[in-house]
C-alpha cells in the first residue's frame, strides 16, 4: 500500500487538500438562460465538482432541462429575484447528507469564469473565508455600460464610508465556505444579495481576499440589469437601501 502523506494546513489551521473540487459546489442562479448555460456547465469539472446546482428562478425556457442535461440538480424557486435563487440553491446544499466545504457562485453566461475556478479557489486554500473575482479586461473595467461602472463605484465608495472596507466590485463571481456563509445568515431576495454578503463580511470579521478576474461580455442576450438603463437606477436604488439597512443592524443593540 502506498503511503499517503497527510495534508498540510492553511493560515486557519484547516487541512489544505491538493484538489478542493470534490469539496466544492457550484451554485448557478439562472433565469432564461438556455442559450448561455451549456457552454457554462460545459466548461465545469462537473464529474470532479462536490456537485453542481442550478437555481432556476422561475424561467419560461428550457433553462431546466438544458441544466440536467448538462450534469447539473435543478432547484427550482419562483419567487423572482437573484438573492432568491441563491437562497434555495444553498438550502439545497445545506441539506444534503454530506454538504460541501465550499460554494462558488456563478453567473449563467460567463464560461470563461466556468474554466478558472482556481482563481477564487486558490484565496480560500490559503486561509480566505470569501474570494471575490474582480471583473477586469484589457484596457479597464470587465463591465462594458458606463452608468453600470459609475454606479458601481458609488456605491461601493458610500459602502467604505460606512463599513470602513474598500471593495474594487461587486463580482457575481465568487467562493465562499460553508461554516463563514452560514455565520452571514443572508436574507436579501434580489439585487442587494452580493453588496450584503460583501458587508457582512465585513462586520463578521471575515477574511476576504480580491483577485483579479478576467472578464469578457455576455456569451448571449442582453442583461438583466446592466443591460438597461432604467433597471440599473432600481438596482442602484436597492444597492443604498442596502447598505442603509446593513448599516442601522450593524448599530441596533443586540436583542436578549
């Protein structure tokens, strides 16, 4: 029998396994995403993955049957809304016998993100709690509309006012582990789901780390959010009601 070295630890004192995918899952909100989603679930390790869970959020497409047949469990929630969908995606998880150690969340039409899942990883190996991917490119900014990129920066200026933590974005793309996700106890149901979960960790002393991403458009059909100019004010006004909220419960007594 050949022997096994034992595993070496991170900065948290955690065992560092070589290969975190069987320990990992990948969590995908969808919503009409059938033209996007293959060539995601294609660029996946699915076979290596803990395992591979599309949120679908109430789609009127074959966004379902397209996330089965590309290896993925589809947990279905109707309530519309981002933070919704990454809600029951992650009771899934949770309530599986053998939950995994790690969440990344995913967008459904970014494959490029798909192949470089250690970009995020690697952070946690060595003793992140939450790996965020910065969306870049070449020659700037991963976002292509410019009132996108200048309400990103609002807010996460007046977030560093508040919360005293400069963030560089507010990427979908990023891992979590389990134990730190569930200290965060998230509840926001749409757009405010990433800014909380930044805040929060923020708050929960979490350790956070930055990586730069890289970002390329949509692989198909327009943005949900960015994509349009009026979604985007809505979405910039939850973004403050956010930060507002996160900001009076950070200060609020503790309860007895």
């Amino acid at each position: 029998m050949r022997h096994r070295s034992p595993p070496t630890r991170n900065d948290a004192g955690e065992p560092r396994h070589r290969d975190p995918l069987p320990r990992t899952a990948v969590l995908i909100p969808a919503l009409d995403e059938e033209q996007t989603l293959p060539a995601v679930l294609e660029a996946l390790p699915v076979r290596r993955l803990h395992s591979v869970v599309v949120a679908d959020n109430g789609s009127t497409d074959d966004t379902a049957a397209v996330a089965r047949a590309g290896g993925a469990a589809v947990v279905r929630e109707p309530r519309r809304g981002y933070g919704s969908a990454c809600l029951a995606g992650i009771r899934h998880l949770a309530a599986l016998p053998a939950p995994p150690a790690a969440i990344v969340f995913l967008d459904a039409d970014h494959p490029e993100n798909a192949e470089r899942l250690h970009l995020v990883l690697d952070p946690l190996a060595r003793g992140a709690d939450l790996a965020l991917g910065v969306r870049v490119r070449p020659g700037g900014t991963g976002n292509r509309h410019a009132h996108a990129r200048w309400g990103n920066r609002v807010v996460l200026f007046a977030a560093r006012l508040l919360f005293g933590r400069s963030f560089r974005d507010m990427a979908p793309f990023r891992a979590i582990r389990m134990g730190a996700l569930e200290r965060l106890a998230m509840d926001d149901r749409d757009w405010g789901w990433t800014l909380q979960m930044q805040v929060r960790a923020v708050r929960h002393g979490l350790a956070i780390s930055e990586v730069d991403a890289p970002h390329l458009p949509r692989s198909g059909g327009r943005s949900k959010i960015s994509g349009r100019l009026g979604m985007s004010v809505r979405v910039g006004t939850k973004m403050f009601y956010t930060l507002g909220r996160e900001r009076l419960r950070a200060v609020a007594p503790p309860t007895r």
